[in-house]
C-alpha cells in the first residue's frame, strides 16, 4: 500500500510542476509492455487513484492504467518525437500508421497525441499523414 501511496503523491508532484511550466503539452504513460500512450494536456487532464488503479479522464475519453504496470509518467512536448513517431515509441512503423488509420475512422482521438498526428503539418489528419508515413518507413 505504501507503493500505491508514494506513486500517487509522485503524479500530484508531477502534475503541479506541469501546470506550473506550460511548455509541456502531452502526458506520457509507460507501461510494463513498453507502451506510450499520449494525452492532451490542453484539455487540462483528470486523474483520480482507485485502489490499485489509476484513471484518467482526458478529451472526452476515459482510460485506466493498473499501478503496478506503470513504469514512468512523463511530461513531454509535442515535437520531443520525432516526425512520424505518432505513438511516441521512438520508431516510425506500422503502428503509427495504425493510430491514424483509426483516428480517421473515429475509433481513436488526435488529441490522445498532442500534434503528432498531423504528420503532413497540413492542420488535421487525413490520408495524407498515413501516405507520409509509409514514405518515411519505406525511404528508412
């Protein structure tokens, strides 16, 4: 329990200092499994500890995170990745293609990734950000 405790007066401590410097724009989540997940900090994030489990309320979505699969929670700025790493992983692959194939189809919100998702930088996300992230894994 006291692991709980000191994870949750970390995130509070993390989530002063954020709002106290504005630069940041995106929360990071890392997991056990290596997963980064992006969110909004626009939208002026909630997050709420239940028992063993962290929830988290951004942009209209509502995502929960087990304590003890988190690794790392980190504050980033929208372009600490690098161009088409929309998931934030450190690689430009399949998956960032899949994250925009499924915001386009409405599954998934562009906000989740604080302006990664417009690779094209053409102001949204459409076709055009998925074609220039094949033509940056092909010319890899």
């Amino acid at each position: 329990m006291k692991k709980y405790l000191f994870a949750l007066i970390a995130a509070f401590t993390m989530f002063q200092v954020a709002w106290a410097d504005y630069s940041k724009d995106n929360l990071v989540v890392l997991t056990k499994e290596g997963a980064s997940n992006f969110y909004s900090l626009t939208t002026r994030p909630v997050v709420k500890f239940n028992g063993g489990e962290m929830v988290l309320k951004s942009a209209g979505t509502e995502v929960k995170f087990a304590l003890g699969d988190i690794q790392e929670i980190v504050f980033a700025k929208g372009t600490d990745t690098k161009k088409g790493d929309v998931n934030g992983d450190g690689s430009v692959d399949i998956s960032d293609a899949n994250i925009l194939i499924n915001i386009i189809l409405g599954n998934d919100d562009a906000g989740n990734y604080g302006g990664r998702a417009d690779v094209s930088g053409d102001g949204g996300v459409d076709v055009s950000d998925v074609n220039e992230i094949i033509n940056l894994i092909l010319n890899n």
